[in-house]
C-alpha cells in the first residue's frame, strides 16, 4: 500500500512539472502524456 501511495506522489509531482492537470486527457493515460511531451519536445528542438 506504501508503495502505491508513493507512486501516486511522484506521478503528481511529475506531471506538475509538466504542467499537466489532473483532469487533462494527458494524465489520464500514458500514451497521450507521451504524446504531448514528444509534442512539445518537437517544438522546443525546431526553433
């Protein structure tokens, strides 16, 4: 249970890093999360 309940700490915090809010579709699964970082990824190294 403790390590669940970490696990659930990090990702929080992680994706407040990212600017990701709780009900975004990008923190609901994975493959839309890595989509939006490889999204931004993009933008960030075509400047």
């Amino acid at each position: 249970m403790r390590l669940r309940s970490m696990s659930e700490v990090e990702k929080r915090a992680v994706m407040e890093a990212y600017g990701i809010k709780k009900g975004d579709p990008a923190y609901q699964s994975e493959s839309a999360c890595v989509a939006l970082l490889m999204k931004r990824y993009q933008q960030l190294t075509s400047m």
